[in-house]
C-alpha cells in the first residue's frame, strides 16, 4: 500500500517541481506510472522507496511512513521490505 499526501519536491534551483495531492494504491493493485521523459516517474519511485525525501508531504509505504526517517532508517526499511 501506498499512500501520499501534499506531496511536493524539486530539485535544488531547477526548474522541475514534483506536486501529488494525493495518491493512494491498494496492496495487490496493478499501478501504470506513464510520461514523457522528465516527468518524474522515477523521481516518485524514489521518494516512495525512501531513497529520496520530499520537499514537503507525507509518504507512507507498506503501511510505514517514510517521510521524517534518518537516512539509515530508510535504507534499513528498503532491505527489510
């Protein structure tokens, strides 16, 4: 399960911004992540594995939030999960 709420990030001064209100996939669920390159698939599959941390909002992953955990915290959740 994933669960994202005001969900906001960019990267440093550039031009790319990343904003998800909300989004929410059930356990289970089949999810299509589509666009054109830059769009920020990979930008998101990062920030909900934890490898990346957001700007502002919440993520919350395998019912666990990811947001506000140290780095060693989110590499240990990405091993474990």
């Amino acid at each position: 399960m994933i669960r994202i709420s005001d969900l906001d990030f960019s990267y440093g001064d550039g031009d790319f911004r990343l904003r998800i209100p909300r989004l929410h996939v059930e356990k289970g669920s089949t999810t299509a992540l589509i666009g054109p390159s830059g769009s920020g698939k990979t930008t998101l599959l990062n920030l909900v594995a934890g490898i990346t941390l957001p700007t502002g909002g919440r993520i919350e992953t395998a019912g666990e939030e990811v947001t506000g955990r140290s780095d060693r915290e989110r590499r240990s959740f990405r091993v474990t999960r």
